[in-house]
C-alpha cells in the first residue's frame, strides 16, 4: 500500500481559465503558463507520430477531468509541460475516453526525456521514469470517461526538467507544480 499524498499547499496551479472557451491548438502551438510552456506535440502509437489530420486541442467549458471548467480537450495530441525552473512533484487532473470495447488508446509519458507508452494514465502507477516515480489513480469513472490523477515525485536530491503526456481521446486540467 503506498503512503498518502502530501497535501498540495505547496503547489501553484494552471487551469487554463484564462484561455477563451472555443481557443483550438494543434501540434507546434503553445501556451505560456505562468510556471510553465506547454507545448502540443504529435500523439504516437509504438513511438510513431500518428493523428495529425485529426489530432487537436480545444478550450471546452466542461469539467469532465474534475477540475472546474474549462478544461482542455485533446485529441491524438501530446503535451509537454517545461516548468520555467526545475521542479520536485508535478501533478494533472486526466480523463481518458473508453472505447467502445472498453479499452484505452496508447497513452504517452515522456519525464525528463525518458519515454514510456501504456494503456491507460493509471498504468504507470509506481513506476519510475526520468528520474521520478508516478503516483496515477482513477477517482471517478463516468459514461464512457476514465478520470484521476497523475503525480510525478522526483527522487531524492532529484528534479523534474519536463513531462510529457498523450493519448487518443483525453481531458485535462489543473496541473500543479511544486518547486
């Protein structure tokens, strides 16, 4: 059984409200957060680009990943987040669409340059990527939507550089950042 998380007092977060609701991004745009570039990047599938006819991102006033609206929604996209200054836990509200067989499309992780591929966000639970170790759980499944957290913990004495997350059909919102 793994300890509880520490509280989030800490941590300063983007949630995307002040991006206008209907805003669309595709691979190459960023968003200048106040701790942070994101920049959208090609989804991949065995470590090859796919998607990017359709693949997109859209400001939505929804609140499908948990957070308050809006929220972000993304399509066969990955984003990578490079927090201004090396950062010690880094933490995202996911949703993730459920296909209609019940499975996941691939999901990409990417921390400090390593990469991982996996079925769902709560996948890479206790594993260790680029340094950190992923703390990843559901909180609340809905309709056809996978929803939880994804917390990146960097090991001791380490730092987090950048992380990356993808998948085919995904929401996300409020990520938090502690230096």
């Amino acid at each position: 059984m793994s300890a509880a998380s520490p509280a989030f007092a800490k941590f300063e977060c983007y949630d995307f409200s002040g991006l206008t609701v209907g805003t669309e991004y595709s691979s190459g745009n960023t968003v200048n957060a106040n701790f942070a570039t994101i920049e959208f990047r090609p989804y991949q599938v065995g470590g090859v680009p796919v998607g990017s006819d359709i693949g997109g991102a859209t400001v939505q006033q929804a609140q499908i990943a948990g957070g308050a609206a809006p929220e972000m929604e993304m399509k066969t996209l990955t984003v990578q987040i490079v927090p201004n200054k090396p950062i010690k836990r880094m933490r995202v509200q996911l949703a993730q669409n459920i296909t209609p067989t019940g499975g996941f499309g691939e999901s990409n992780f990417e921390v400090n340059g390593e990469r991982r591929d996996g079925p769902s966000f709560e996948s890479v639970n206790g594993k260790r990527l680029g340094g950190t170790e992923f703390r990843a759980k559901s909180a609340n499944n809905t309709a056809n939507w996978h929803v939880g957290t994804v917390e990146l913990h960097a090991k001791p004495g380490g730092q987090i550089n950048g992380f990356s997350v993808g998948g085919h059909t995904w929401r996300l919102d409020n990520m938090c950042i502690d230096r």
